[in-house]
C-alpha cells in the first residue's frame, strides 16, 4: 500500500499550442480540469485546452519534484520518453 507521501505523480501535457507542459499533482485528472479552465499555471492559461499524453507512477514528493526536474532539462522531442523511462506508465 502506498502511503499519503508516496501519492504524487508528474504528468506531460501537451497544450494546443503544440508545447508540452510537465508538472506534479496528487490528483492529475483534478490538475488538468484546473489548467483548462484558466486556474492552473500561468503558462497553460493562454495554451488550453491541455491533454494528458503521459503520467508516472506514484511516488514520494521529493522524487517526483526530482524527475519533473530532469523531464524539464530534455529537449521538447525527448520528454515523454524521458517520463516513461525514468518513472512513469503512457496513458
């Protein structure tokens, strides 16, 4: 069983824009109404609607701040595979 502080997940959106988003949430599904309607990160706000095209598993805080690190640093091209590889399930 997972405990409370192992609830968290980062996700990879991709925006209508054409650009991807990488973020963590506790509730992705939650997270992404939020982008879409306007209350979410100052960069979604002008790029909805966003959908979800990868998430990871669940794990503590402290290592999913780490991995939303290491997808951000990866050229556009590369971070779904970079999410995937390093914690994560395709959606």
């Amino acid at each position: 069983m997972i405990n409370a502080d192992e609830s968290w997940r980062v996700y990879l959106a991709k925006c209508a824009d054409g650009s991807m988003y990488c973020g963590i949430s506790k509730d992705v599904p939650a997270r992404i109404e939020k982008h879409n309607s306007g209350k979410g990160a100052k960069y979604t706000r002008s790029r909805r609607p966003l959908e979800v095209v990868a998430e990871s598993s669940k794990m503590s805080k402290s290592d999913a701040l780490k991995l939303e690190a290491y997808v951000k640093k990866q050229p556009a091209s590369e971070k779904t595979a970079a999410l995937l590889e390093k914690g994560g399930k395709g959606t």
